[in-house]
C-alpha cells in the first residue's frame, strides 16, 4: 500500500505537551525512512489554512526529542470551526499533494482532524495532552511529565510549608479531570487530594489536618485539580473553619515545560512510529493508543467515547494512607 501514500504532513495542535518533539521527530524520521515527503505545519490547524508549511528533513528534527514543547508550535484556530476554514485548509494540502496528516493534539484537535476526514483527508490521530483525558488510550504524551512536574514543585513547597508550619493548597491542571491531581498526590504524600469525581466535604479535609496536628504534624499538602473550583476560596473557608493558616499556590502553564521523562518520549516515539505504519497500511480516521503496555491503533471515534472511569481504587488508597 505504501503506493497510496507519497506525501504526509504532521502538526500539533491545542495545548502543547511534553513529547511532541519526540512524536514530530518520529513521524518525520519513520516517513523519510519510507521514502515519503514529510511537511511539518506550524502553528497548528491556523497555520494548515493560512499555508505555514514546511519540507522537513532529517536534519530538521535533529536534537529535539529531549526538549519539551514543540517546535511547530501551536495555536487556536477560531477559523477551522467554520466551514469556510476547513475547507480551506483542504485546500492547502491539496496543493501540495498531501496524501495524509498527522495530528498530534487532545480531544480538540481531533474534532478538526474529523472535520478533514469528513472531507476525504487520511488522518491519523497521535493523543498529546497532559490531562490523560482521552477515551481509548491509557496514557497520553505529556502525561508523566507533568506528573513528575508537581511532584518536584511539592517537594520544594513542602519543604516551606515544614519552615512556617502551613498548610499549603496547590492546585494542578486537568480542567474536570482529576489524573494530574491523583497521581501527584499519591506521589507526594499529599495529605488529601481533591479531584472533580469525587465530591469531597470540607470538615472531612479539616478532620484529618486536625488529626495531623495532635500527632505533632505541623504542616500539610492539599492537592486539588483547577476543576474542583479556587484554591483561593476554597483555602480561605478552611483557614476560617479551622484556624490553620493556609498558602495557595497556582502550577499553571510549568506544568506543560520542561523536557520530557523518559516515559513520554519513549511512549510519542513509538505513536509517531505506528501512525505512519497506519497510513502505509492503508488505515485512516484512526488513533495511535496505549493499551496495555503496547502500543495500538484504534478508531478516531473511539476518543469521544465516555471517559475512562476515575480510579477510585487508587483515590481510596491515597486515603488511607494519609491517615
């Protein structure tokens, strides 16, 4: 089949993560090895419809896939929700005889990926997003970094929070998603751990803050996902029911930098891979996934499936052992 494919493109799109690199540098050096011409498309489906393509090399990909980030950089595109948008950007890779695109990007940028499909575009989907929110694959690249990303935040936190004798609020991304805020916390020990899932009382949280301190515990992390709502107001009525004084503090947007662990870039190389194998073989609307420690192909539809159910198994663990 690899008749069929002569030409592919590949861009990253929505939030950026880390291990994009390494998943761009895999579909370029995988589809240059097959003897495709590989363009990278800058600044996601905005650069696809304003025609910011670029003949990538191997050379082109040199020494990126420790860095975080991508290096097509990435934007929202207002204008690929239209139809004039896309079919304008259909327009784009015909000109340039593309045969195929990659897309490399959460839940949003398949959607758009779908709307190309819909409109005769090969696609194949490679899930980029540090929530690990995507229906069908066990990770997401991004994921373990951001993870290990709060945990080393938290370490540097606790060890103030262990100095003024604080009870510190840190709050993570993952919009209603509480993965980050789970795995980081069981990680670091938090002391609890709030997630959008789980509805959680407030005099519970004091209770066991109350219970640290009898026991000669001067200090606590709360961890809690941005979906749960302020860590502001939130920490402010525990100060008040309590007495205890509190800090917040925000991870935001350091949670999607820094180069990414060995995990992410192992798990994007390998995506990269399998979504140029795809084409080659003929398959489009389709997704790279991890399923069971391999690495697979799935149908693109599958990522608006309900969401992977929460682990509470693992969130009543977390429980019991910061008793």
């Amino acid at each position: 089949m690899t008749d069929a494919i002569k030409t592919i493109a590949v861009l990253t799109s929505g939030g950026d993560a880390p291990g994009m690199n390494a998943a761009i540098r895999s579909v370029v050096r995988k589809g240059l090895y097959h003897g495709l011409k590989v363009y990278g498309v800058k600044r996601g489906y905005e650069g696809l419809i304003h025609g910011e393509f670029r003949e990538m090399s191997l050379g082109s990909v040199a020494d990126i896939v420790h860095r975080g980030g991508t290096m097509l950089m990435t934007a929202r595109s207002q204008e690929m929700h239209t139809p004039e948008g896309q079919a304008q950007a259909v327009a784009q890779l015909r000109e340039r005889g593309v045969d195929a695109l990659v897309v490399i990007g959460g839940d949003g940028s398949y959607r758009g990926a779908q709307t190309l499909a819909a409109q005769g575009v090969k696609i194949v989907g490679i899930p980029g997003t540090i929530d690990n929110d995507i229906p069908g694959t066990d990770l997401t690249i991004g994921f373990d970094t951001a993870v290990n990303t709060v945990v080393e935040a938290v370490s540097k936190i606790r060890d103030t929070a262990t100095s003024h004798e604080r009870t510190f609020l840190v709050e993570v991304m993952g919009r209603t998603c509480g993965n980050i805020a789970l795995q980081a916390g069981l990680a670091c020990g938090a002391e609890s751990i709030l997630v959008p899932e789980v509805p959680f009382d407030l005099e519970d949280v004091i209770s066991k803050l109350q219970r640290g301190h009898q026991r000669g515990k001067n200090h606590s992390i709360i961890l809690l996902a941005e979906g749960v709502g302020s860590a502001y107001t939130i920490g402010e009525e525990l100060r008040r029911r309590s007495g205890f004084e509190t800090r917040v503090t925000i991870l935001g947007h350091l949670q999607r930098g820094g180069n990414p662990s060995a995990i992410d870039a192992v798990l994007a190389s390998a995506m990269g891979g399998k979504a140029v194998e795809t084409l080659l073989d003929g398959q489009t609307d389709m997704m790279t996934a991890y399923v069971n420690q391999e690495v697979v192909v799935r149908p693109l539809e599958v990522a608006y499936g309900p969401r992977p159910p929460f682990n509470r198994a693992l969130y009543e663990l977390a429980g019991q052992l910061s008793i």
